[in-house]
C-alpha cells in the first residue's frame, strides 16, 4: 500500500490480517457498538496524549472502565 511507505518502526501495516479481522468485525457491529469501541480508543489516545503515559491506554481497556451498562 502506497499509505504504507512511511511507517515508523513498530508500526502495523494497514493491510496486516489481523487489522483486516478487526476491521470486518468492527463492520459487523451495529452503530451503538461501533459508537462505544471508537469511544473507548479515541478515550485510550486521549489520556496518553495527555498524560505521555503508555499505562492509561492499557489500564483503559482491563478495567472496565470501557463497558457500559445499558
């Protein structure tokens, strides 16, 4: 891919198969869902921006503080 000349080390190609398995399951959802997960990563990003402490954006995703009721 053309967008894909320029990657910095560590980072995943935008064809790698497993972004292309999340990106079908993510198709899947329904917009609540996909509302919901583009929240808890845009919140995950946030929070390291911020803070340039790489924990918020694990400790976003196994503290449940993700999940919501209802």
């Amino acid at each position: 891919m053309m967008a894909d000349i320029n990657l910095r080390p560590g980072e995943t190609l935008l064809d790698d198969p497993h972004i292309t398995k999340a990106m079908d399951i993510y198709d899947a959802l329904n917009p609540r869902e996909q509302r919901e997960i583009f929240r808890s990563v845009y919140r995950a990003a946030t929070a390291f921006n911020r803070t340039g402490d790489i924990e918020v954006i694990s400790a976003t995703f196994t503290s449940g503080s993700h999940v919501r009721n209802g």
